[in-house]
C-alpha cells in the first residue's frame, strides 16, 4: 500500500509539471502583440442631444367671425410674404363699409355747407366745429369698418411653409380660432444642453463668446447636415433640477431639408492638450468598467482600470489609468489572465493608426 500511495504522489507531480510546462509553453506559442499609449493634442467632438426650431413659427387665427367661405393653399405649401391664404365670408363686412361711406359723404357734404355758412359769419364757428367732429368720427367709422373687412382675408405675413389645417371649407370660425401654423425655414435655430461642467470649459475658452466654434448637425438618419451650424446664444440661466444650460446654433437651411420639430444630435468640437490615447481593442469590460492589461518590467500582464474620457473612431481617450510610459497589451487579451507572463513583440502606436485608417478605409 505505502508504494502504490508513492507512485500515485509521484504521478500527480508529473502530470502537475506538464500541465505548468504546457501552460508555458503555451504563451510562448502565442503571438502576443504590445503597444503604448500615444499623448498629443487632439481634437475631439461632443455629442449632444438636440430639437430643431423654425427661426419664426407662428398660429395664424382668425381675427373675425364668420363662415370660412376660400382657401387658396395646401398643407405643406410654400407660401411668399402677402400671399392671400384664407378668404372669410365678407358680406357683412362690405355692407358695413358702404353703410360706413354712404355716413362719410353725408357728413362731408353737411360740413361742406356748414363752411360756406360760416364764411358768411351766417352761422357761428362752434357750429362748424360741431359739423368737421361729425365728419371725422365718419371717416373713423369708415376706416374701421374697412379694417374689418381686411380681416376676412388671411394673408402670410411672411415667406415660409404651411402647417397641417385645423378648420375645412366653410367651418363657421370664432374670432381668434386657429386656422394653421406658418415656419420660415431660411434658417434653423438649433437648442441643445450643455452641463455645467462643460459649459464653464467652453466659455473659460471663450471669455468674450466672439469665438465660441462652430457645431455639425447629426440629422435622426445619422448623416451629417451640409451646413455648419454657429452658436449665437447661451441662456441666461441654469436649470436647477438638471444642472444644464441651453445653448441655441443658427444653421443655414437653403435646400429646405430641416423643418420645424426635427431632432438631431449637435457635435460641438473641443481640443484637448496632451490626450492620452488608446485603441479600443486594448480594452476590456467587467461589470461595465473598462480595463487594459499592463505589461511589466518582467513581462507580466496585470489588469489595471481605465477612466475613458471621450470615445474616437475605434480610439479611446483615457484619462485615468495609464500614462504613455506605459505597455498595454494590444492583441491577445482572451489568452491571458491577471499575473499570466508572456512573450510579446511591440508595435508602435503610429503603426497600429495607419493599420486601422487603412482597414476601416476600405
């Protein structure tokens, strides 16, 4: 029994040492590929969620009651400044200014006598005042009733797009009901939220706001605007409950694609002095924390967490974690854990870009 326990200790230890020199000779298989990270200035863009506004969006209501008699436009159409759009039952409208003249000329013709009267002191002065205050209140009356009248055709106060229609040919209107909605889409006003944090970045950057950059528009299907966009205005205060601050881009809209209520994504450029920068494939994820393996003096891998600070094109931004004196490793991270040592050869970063430029290229 005592030699058959020795035989089983020693044939554990055998195997123990193969599976050891196995495990070795296993990274020393593995082509391992090691890298540093690259510092320099950088220029970086900041996403941020945006709504589209017509730079004028406004109601067009009724300014008279009555019966809805034309419309002379469609949904969705363009319409030039002064266009009539909107035609209101006018008839009682004319009968009042006819009343309204037919009133004007009689009391002209009276004041007219009343003149001539007292120029030949047969009538006294206050008469003829009496008589030119019955004429004027005439001519008021008669304005206002053409007033009126204009008001029964509705006409764009401006060029720009139709809205949806809330009233149908021959609605009876209220004064003051909601006819349609009009957008001047020449040029958008773009609003979008920026922390606070941020916020102080870019205005200790720009103390006087006369060079404040120039932002890209990310329409909803992910490409970008032809137009660059121009940040004209920072609101006055904070939100307390969100910790933001809105700012407002003016893009140029001349092919009519932005229209009022569209959403997008504003990507406000920012340069950063002395970036650490990583490939993402050096990277690897636990619990939602990212992490690269360092490389040591004697070639072995630790695992080390990574505070990203903004996300490249296949590159990471790191701002915590790792410093350009470091080796991470940069292909094949599935093949080793924490302590594991390997053999490895380097690769600059400068090469790693131009391989990723020339692939992603394609």
């Amino acid at each position: 029994m005592k030699k058959k326990s020795i035989a089983a200790v020693l044939l554990l230890t055998v195997l123990s040492y193969g599976c050891k020199n196995e495990h070795h000779s296993e990274h020393e298989s593995t082509n391992f590929v090691v890298t540093t990270p690259m510092q320099k200035d950088t220029l970086i863009y900041q996403n941020y969620v945006c709504q589209i506004r017509s730079t004028q969006h406004i109601e067009l209501r009724a300014l008279e009651r009555g019966y809805l008699q034309n419309i002379y436009v469609d949904e969705g159409q363009f319409v030039k400044k002064g266009q009539l759009m909107f035609q209101i039952l006018p008839s009682i409208y004319k009968a009042e200014v006819q009343s309204a003249k037919a009133e004007k000329d009689y009391t002209e013709i009276e004041y007219q006598t009343t003149k001539n009267l007292a120029d030949s002191n047969i009538v006294s002065p206050s008469e003829l005042a009496l008589s030119k205050a019955k004429l004027d209140k005439a001519k008021a009356i008669l304005d206002l009733a053409k007033t009126h009248l204009g008001f029964t055709e509705i006409r764009a106060p401006f060029d720009g797009y139709m809205g949806r229609f809330n009233v149908r040919l021959g609605s009876l209107l209220d004064e003051g009901e909601l006819l349609t909605t009009l957008s001047d889409n020449a040029d958008m006003w773009v609003y979008f939220n920026v922390s606070e944090a941020e916020y102080l970045t870019i205005r200790m950057a720009n103390p006087d706001n006369m060079n404040l950059p120039k932002v890209q528009l990310q329409m909803a299907n992910n490409q970008l605007f032809n137009q660059e966009g121009k940040i004209e205005t920072i609101e006055a205060d904070f939100n307390n409950e969100t910790g933001n601050i809105a700012f407002r881009a003016t893009f140029s809209n001349p092919q009519g694609i932005l229209r009022h209520g569209e959403t997008g994504n504003i990507l406000m450029p920012m340069a950063l002095k002395n970036a650490v920068i990583i490939p993402q494939k050096a990277t690897f994820e636990i619990l939602d924390k990212k992490y690269v393996y360092i490389v040591d003096k004697n070639n072995v891998v630790h695992a080390r967490e990574i505070e990203v600070g903004a996300e490249l094109p296949h590159l990471y931004v790191v701002n915590k974690g790792v410093t350009k004196n470091d080796k991470i490793l940069l292909e094949g991270l599935r093949k080793v854990k924490d302590n594991d040592k390997i053999h490895y050869k380097m690769k600059s970063m400068e090469k790693e870009l131009s391989d990723l430029h020339s692939l992603f290229a394609e």
